[in-house]
C-alpha cells in the first residue's frame, strides 16, 4: 500500500534490505496506533511512563484483560460449527434470503460493472499467473488486457474494474483524495476502502501488477463484506442493500435464538413481542420501547426472562471495541443504548405483570421478571469494560444456564 502510493522516479533503488526495514517500522507503528486508541477513547486506565532506556514503557495489566477476551472471542470463532446443539438447529432452520437478482443490479450500481464480468476479469488475470509457475508476481499492460478481454467484457467496464480495484500513486499517502477518508489508509483499522486486500491491483505507468494469492483472497474478503452487511459504499442502493441485509441478519439470529429455547421443555417461548394482553409496549408519552425479540417463561421456577438477541459483527481491535461499548451500554444525547432500552422493557412488563399473567394463561402468585442479551458471538465490550451484565453469546447457551437465569 505504501509503495504503490509513491510516484516512482528511478531515483532511489529500494534495497530489500531497506523495505524489510520499512515493514519492521511499520509492525511498531501499527502496534502503537493500536495502543493509542486506548487513551484516545479513554477506554481504560494503562499508566506510561518514560524509562531509564529513554523508552516508553506501558503497564500491561488492562492490556491482558482486553486481550483475553479478545481471546474468547477467537475460540468461539475457531469452535463455532464444532458445536452439535447448533449444527441441528441450523439444520432445521430456513434462512430468509434476499433475491440474487436484486444484488447483481446493486453490484453494478455501486462499482459499475457486474458480478460476473468481475469474475471474468479475475479468472483472466489468475489463469495468466498460473501460465507461470517460476514468478509470484504478475505484470501485463492495459491495453493488451483490453485488447484480449474486449469479446467478453465491454471496455468500460474493464476500465472501470481496474479503478477501482487498483492502488496508485498519489501527492500524499496519509491525505486521499475524496471521496476516501483518512480512516482509509490506517492500517490498524478495517475494512478500508484503500486497503491491498479490497485493492489487489496495483496501477504502474499503463500497467497492472498482481499476485494470485491476495486477488483470490480479494473477491473472497469483497463478498464476505456484502453478505455481513458491512461494506462501505458510496451508492443509495447499495446502503439500503446493505441496510436489509443486516436486519435480515438479525432477524435470523432472533428466530434462531428462538428455535434454540423452544426446544426446551418447561418453557412457554414468544418472540418478536409487541403487545401484551392488547397493550402495546411503550411509555408513558406513547413512544413505542421496542419488541420485545424473545420472552421465554419459567414455569417451574415462575420466572420471565426477556432476551434481546444481538448479531454482532466480531471486533478485531480497540476501536471496534470502543464503539462496541457505546453501542451496548452508553447512552447518547439522541440515541439510548441497548442496555437502557432493554431495562426499560423490563420495567414495563415488571409494571404490567397481570397483562403477562392473563396474556399467558399463567397460574397466579409471585412471578420474577429478569433480562438476558444473547449475542452471535462473545460481547468483547462487557469484559474489558468489567460491565457484568448478563450477555452470553450464542455458543454459551444451554438448558441449565437457561434453566437458572
């Protein structure tokens, strides 16, 4: 990324002992700019202090506490589909789709080209690097890609592939020019549109330089982006693509945490909860709290447990983290946390637990409300922050943790 952004003037020979050099440098920069996140945001109390050395030094105690549960976070990643109890219920459970059509059209939206001449493109580009086993690297001028492709894939949209797909020189690495921001070119941060990864390409003279590795790996990373509902793009369509597919994800998680506890017996099991007994869940002004996304009921231990089902996106440094923890638990001057607004549904039903009693046929006497989040995958944020709240994600479920909730 770096050297591709420097207009070459044959001045300078980079030796490769000096771009090994330039990487060593780098690795320290980007393990700082990490670290300087946490004082940044103020996320957590790590003394620094000045050494005899003339180093710095840094207490690491808060730095282990965020990275072991950075570390849960991995294990559950690296077990997921280890795990039985969810491999039946996926089994059984009819994902909700989007039409693949709509895609194709909103692809060719955002990037101007389609799906399949993209996959044209790479296949040419891959097939020529295999034609030569003894080179890692690939070079092939533009107007003889042009010249080849030009029966398969109109020329503007080759044109337009290569732009975007490709790095190139410009007057200032840590300055992009619009519409890229300068969150694009820090290499601690993800999903940067300036990245090698969503860039594999790199733009010399009238050239293109590549390596098969990182242009498969590429239009992997591109799709995953798409169907996590995490791409960053500049286009109407393509946002409220993206915006479906998250609620389409989340409304899967919910119906998966759902199917998960309605296998239990002993439960009564409601999801996706807006009225009660004919009363509508909301304040005393007429603002709706929101649905309640799973209430499951306790028969033997007469308890309501209210679940708010979180499909999280997994954080991959401090930053993610941060805004993980303002997210879930800090309210904003125009936005409550999940928290407030989960605790402000349990506060209606604790105020209307004769409606819940009447609504669920249940058995009159003293009945226990209480809260739970499930998250898709371990909640980084409540441990680092030492929150404690009760968030157990997906892969921690089970009856008796259920059971005794």
């Amino acid at each position: 990324e770096l050297l591709s952004s420097f207009a070459n003037t044959g001045e300078n020979i980079l030796s490769e002992y000096e771009l090994e050099l330039l990487l060593a440098k780098s690795l320290h920069l980007i393990e700082w700019a990490y670290r300087n996140d946490l004082y940044h945001y103020n996320m957590m109390n790590v003394p620094m202090e000045l050494l005899h050395s003339n180093r710095i030094g840094i207490k690491h105690d808060e730095l282990e506490k965020s990275n072991k549960a950075f570390s849960i976070l991995r294990e559950e990643q690296l077990g997921y589909y280890d795990k039985e109890k969810l491999n039946e219920i996926l089994q059984r459970f009819d994902k909700e789709k989007l039409e693949n059509d709509s895609l194709d059209k909103v692809f060719k939206k955002e990037f101007q080209f389609s799906i399949d001449n993209l996959f044209k493109f790479f296949g040419y580009l891959i097939e020529q690097g295999e034609s030569n086993e003894n080179a890692e690297v690939f070079e092939n001028e533009i107007p003889n890609i042009i010249k080849e492709l030009s029966n398969e894939i109109p020329t503007e949209e080759i044109k337009f592939i290569i732009e975007r797909l490709s790095l190139t020189e410009r007057k200032n690495f840590l300055s992009p020019p619009k519409p890229f921001r300068k969150e694009d070119v820090y290499p601690w941060r993800f999903n940067r549109n300036l990245s090698f990864t969503r860039r594999p390409l790199i733009l010399y003279k009238n050239s293109i330089i590549w390596g098969n590795r990182n242009l498969s790996n590429s239009i992997f990373f591109l799709f995953d982006l798409i169907d996590d509902g995490k791409l960053s793009c500049y286009t109407k369509e393509m946002k409220e693509y993206i915006s479906k597919i998250n609620n389409l994800r989340g409304k899967n998680f919910n119906n998966l945490v759902y199917e998960y506890i309605k296998s239990i017996d002993g439960f009564i099991v409601d999801k996706n909860v807006k009225k009660i007994n004919k009363i509508r869940i909301e304040d005393i002004n007429k603002n709706t709290l929101g649905d309640i996304d799973v209430l499951y009921i306790n028969l033997k231990k007469k308890k309501i447990v209210l679940v708010e089902t979180k499909d999280f996106n997994s954080v991959k440094n401090y930053y993610e983290l941060y805004n993980e923890y303002q997210r879930m638990f800090v309210d904003q001057d125009d936005e409550k946390c999940f928290l407030t607004k989960h605790k402000e549904r349990e506060n209606w039903v604790k105020e209307h637990i004769d409606d819940v009693i009447q609504h669920y046929s249940l058995e009159n006497g003293i009945w226990k409300v209480t809260y739970i989040f499930v998250t898709s995958e371990h909640c980084v944020a409540n441990d680092t922050f030492e929150i404690q709240e009760k968030i157990y994600s997906i892969n921690e479920l089970d009856e008796k943790l259920l059971m005794n909730i």
